[in-house]
C-alpha cells in the first residue's frame, strides 16, 4: 500500500497549523483529510544535513522496493552494513531519543529513520 508522505521547510507556527487546521474540522463535523506522513525542518541547512544524497538513495531504494533489513539494505546499495547500520542509529542518538533494544525502525516513533527499515 503506497502512503503520501511529504518533506517540507516550515516555521513551528507554519507546521503547527496543521493541527489547527484538524481540529478546526473536528469542531464542524467535517471527516478528516486523508493521513499524509509530514517531516518539517526549520530551514534548508538543516534538511540538507539530515537528508544528505546518501540517505535520499537509501529512502529511494526502500520506497521502490518496500521494507528490508540494513543488511539487504546495505548490499543493494552496495555499501559496509557496519556503517550503514550505525547511520540509523545515529539518527536515533541525535533525536535525544532511546530506541528500545531488539526493536525494529518500523515500531519506533522517533521519526528520524525511514519506516519499515529493520535492522538484522
């Protein structure tokens, strides 16, 4: 099943929006809009940081071709499943956020790796 999802540059009051805007609907009755998963960033810098050529030719290769492991993630790009493997878990580091041990990407809520990665 394909789901929308959408990388954007917004303010917090921009982004914010979103929520009133949904609960504004809620208030008059009307059905929710269908669910698009959003990532914001504040300014360009930060999004090219974070979403450097590298990760958009990973997020490419698991959008084209559906969940894999970082292993066979790895190798389909053709790239040391060492270093792949600890990009994910640098993400989850610089989020501030734990990730439960044994736990795959696809039920962690950080929001900071692509759903449907697992690792192992």
């Amino acid at each position: 099943m394909k789901r929308n999802f959408r990388i954007e540059i917004r303010n917090e009051k921009e982004s914010a929006q979103d929520f009133v805007n949904a609960w504004h609907r809620a208030q008059k009755g009307m059905a929710p809009e269908q669910p698009v998963d959003r990532i914001y960033f504040k300014d360009l810098n930060t999004l090219l940081r974070v979403l450097t050529p590298r990760r958009m030719e990973a997020i490419k290769a698991v959008h084209d071709n559906g969940p894999v492991s970082f292993r066979a993630l790895a190798k389909f790009l053709g790239r040391d499943y060492k270093r792949h493997a600890g990009d994910g878990e640098d993400r989850h580091r610089s989020s501030g956020q734990k990730r439960p041990s044994g736990s795959a990407v696809a039920k962690d809520n950080c929001g900071t790796c692509p759903r449907g990665i697992r690792q192992g």
